[in-house]
C-alpha cells in the first residue's frame, strides 16, 4: 500500500491561504448577493414595463375606439348637411312659389279693381245698355 508523503507548508502560507479563501468567500456572498438585488430589480422592472404595455395597449384601443367615434360623427355631420341643404333648397323654392302667386294674385286683385272701377264709372242706363250688347 502506497502512502503519499504529506506536505507541511508552513503556517504563514496557510494563514495567507486561508486569508484569501475568506476574502474570496466574502466576495462571492457579496456577489450572490448584488445577483440577488439585481434579479429582484429586474423583475420589478419587468412588472412595471408590462404596465405600461398593458396601459399603452388600453390607450391604444380608446384612441381607436375614440378616432372611429369621430368618423362615425363627421359622417353624420355630412348627411345632416346634406339634408339641411336639401331643405335650404325645398324651401327656397317654396318661397318663391309663394313670391310668384303673391304677385300674380296682386295682379289679379289689381285686375278685378281696375274692372270695378270701370263700372262704376259708366253710367247706370249705359251698364243695361252695355250688358244688354252683351247678350
């Protein structure tokens, strides 16, 4: 059976050894550990970016919704005009229809004065005359 010979360092080097063993150790927790603050800011930011995405898509969806309101409301807005003008257009002609026959029936009435004061201006014995040539 074989049997290694043991090594003796001396124990200024395992003092350094162990030294930077601990220092290396201390460095390594230290390092877990900003890993482990890392990953929970990480995660935080993470949380919050998918608010936003989440509260940017709900934005983008009530600016849709809003921009397809505003079309759906102009589109209304013109065929109300539309119609508005159409009645505009009825009305003008009605007025004037009406301005003609107002005129013609002031002609009329003119007429039928001008007749009346024609016969009262004949004498009486003319207008049996006149009526009797008539027949």
């Amino acid at each position: 059976i074989f049997i290694p010979p043991v090594i003796v360092f001396p124990q200024e080097e395992l003092e350094e050894a162990r030294k930077q063993l601990e220092e290396r150790n201390a460095k390594i927790s230290e390092l877990k550990e900003s890993l482990s603050q890392k990953q929970a800011d990480l995660k935080i930011m993470e949380e919050r970016a998918e608010t936003f995405r989440t509260a940017d898509e709900k934005s983008a969806s009530a600016l849709r919704a809003a921009k397809a309101k505003v079309k759906e409301l102009k589109e209304q807005n013109r065929a109300l005009q539309a119609e508005l003008q159409e009645q505009r257009s009825s009305l003008m002609v009605t007025k004037i229809r009406a301005e003609t026959q107002e005129e013609l029936n002031r002609r009329e009435i003119r007429q039928i004065r001008d007749e009346l004061s024609a016969l009262r201006r004949i004498p009486p014995d003319a207008s049996s005359a006149a009526a009797a040539d008539a027949l």
